[in-house]
C-alpha cells in the first residue's frame, strides 16, 4: 500500500498543514511518498523531504504550476495518483479546489475533511457543522482524502532523508488562466496557524472598532479573525473569516469577542485548546463552549486588556 500526499505550499515555503496531513498519513499505514508541485519549488522539496516518516520526494516544477491552477494541479495528481492506494490533501483553500477534480477524473469518491483515521479505509469526518460525526469506510480502489489538518498534530519537521526525484509530467489546461492576485500584507501570524486567535462579531458595530482587537493582538501575537456576520456585514474582508464556510482553526488560545456564537462560527473554532467568550449578552451560545466567558461590553473590557497587557 502506498500513500501519495500533497504538499501545500507558496513556492517558496512548506505550509504546516503539509506536516498535519502527513501525521494522519501515517496512521493509514504504507509507505508516504509527497508530491510537491509548484515552480521555483526546489527549497519546499528539499524542506519536506526532511520530514518524518517520508519515503521519496516527488518534484513537478513548472510554470504551469506556479499558481496552484486546479485544472492543472488536478489533471496532474490524477495521473499519477494511479499508481497510489491513497490520495492526501490537506482540507484548505487549494485542497477544496483541487481534490474533488481529482476524484472524478479518477471515478472515486472523495472522502473529505477527516478527522480522524480508524483504518486504511475507514475514517471520521464532522457533518452537519460539525453536530455529528460521521464515520466512513471507502472500497474505492484508490481512496481520495482531504485532513482537517487543526485534528492532528504534525510530525517532526527534522529527522528524515527522502530522496528527491523530479517529475516530467507537464499538464497545462487552456480552460483557465492567472490573471492575477491582491494579498493581503500582514505582519500577523496566519489564521490557520496562528497559537492565539483574537475574533470579533457583529457586536464590533462596524470595522473601525476592529483596531480594538488588533491593539490586543499585538500584545498577544495573535491572529485577528472575524465571524461570517461581521463579514457579511462588511466590517472585514472574507479571508478573515472563521467558521465552516471560512476557515477553521484550533489554536491553543481562541477569544471570541462579539460573537454570539452561531453553529457555523462554532463549526470553525470549537476544536481550541482553551476558548476564551466576551459579550454582553449571558445567553450568548458561545458560553456553551467556552472555557472562560465575560459577561460584560466589550467596548470597556478591550481597552483595560489591552492595558493590562
């Protein structure tokens, strides 16, 4: 049995949800080849073939690739993800694009979002955001999988010796193209990695009062997210957004600061080591599930943090 997993990354550096995704490889059981596909991505190969438990490195460097196009990337892992028991990607942005394309082009069904492996093909995964816990069993030949990558705990970075060997497979899909992209420029650490995350809600009333959060998460480090309401109401953009349709997270410390506490919210966060709750409504449903709760307004609580931190 072999296990092919797909390495995320920007070109340049190794994404850590790469490790996680390897770390319930691993419990599949089989031999662990990663396939990193990107341009100008030799340094990514050399870090992930140094990671625990990787057998060999497999490079598909190519400008075709360079932008993680899912028509490309898909096409790519298909064929030659033939010749593997199992496909593994982590459940993020470019997973979600990429992956399902994969199981079709294969004729499988996809097993998504895992959060945990019982056997080689059996696994858990949350549905109905996260209320149940489904468990699911694949007799596809070649099983198809994105990890909730927050669910496990990544393997050692340092430690292995993988060979690395280069792919010649070129797949360049005229259907789509780059055209181009705005990021967003921030000295915080990253939402799905971040140790601390700091969220506001509606009860922000709009995204001036954002700065608030933002003064307490650079004394904390902390990541700043936001709830799909105060997303929607366009208080921040959507790549701030925590819960099941934005992006989920399990940071050791979580302060939900206005938010009610929505199952969709819930869905994104409730995996947190300690879940820290401000509002000023004491029926708020985010008190259900956190660990510490502030009755209070947020308005007078964010400043004395802040100064106290």
């Amino acid at each position: 049995m072999s296990i092919l997993v797909i390495a995320e990354h920007d070109n340049n550096e190794l994404s850590p949800a790469t490790l996680k995704t390897l770390a319930a490889a691993q419990q599949m059981g089989g031999d662990i080849e990663v396939l990193v596909a990107g341009h100008d991505c030799q340094a990514v190969a050399e870090e992930v073939a140094k990671a625990e438990g990787v057998s060999k490195v497999r490079v598909a460097d190519n400008a075709a690739y360079g932008h993680f196009l899912a028509e490309n990337l898909g096409a790519l892992v298909a064929e030659l993800g033939k010749d593997y028991s199992h496909i593994v990607a982590p459940a993020t942005t470019t997973g979600k694009n990429f992956m399902p394309r994969v199981a079709a082009l294969l004729d499988v069904a996809q097993v998504s979002d895992i959060i945990a492996v019982e056997s080689a093909d059996t696994f858990k995964r949350p549905i109905y955001a996260g209320n149940a816990i489904a468990t699911v069993q694949s007799e596809d030949t070649i099983k198809v999988i994105t990890v909730r990558a927050t669910a496990f705990d990544a393997v050692a970075a340092e430690g292995g010796s993988a060979a690395v060997e280069a792919v010649d497979t070129v797949i360049d899909n005229d259907k789509s193209e780059f055209v181009g992209e705005e990021l967003a420029e921030s000295e915080r650490p990253d939402l799905t990695s971040a140790r601390v995350v700091i969220s506001g809600g509606r009860g922000m009333q709009n995204g001036e009062n954002f700065h608030l959060l933002e003064k307490v998460a650079d004394k904390l480090g902390a990541a700043v997210g936001a709830s799909r309401a105060a997303v929607d109401a366009g208080f921040v953009p959507n790549d701030m957004q925590v819960g099941q349709t934005g992006k989920i997270v399990a940071p050791e410390l979580y302060i939900a600061v206005g938010i009610s506490g929505a199952i969709q919210h819930l869905a994104g966060m409730k995996d947190s080591k300690i879940i820290v709750a401000i509002n000023k409504d004491e029926e708020a449903p985010i008190f259900q599930v956190a660990d510490y709760g502030l009755v209070a307004d947020l308005f007078d609580v964010l400043p004395e943090l802040e100064k106290e931190l």
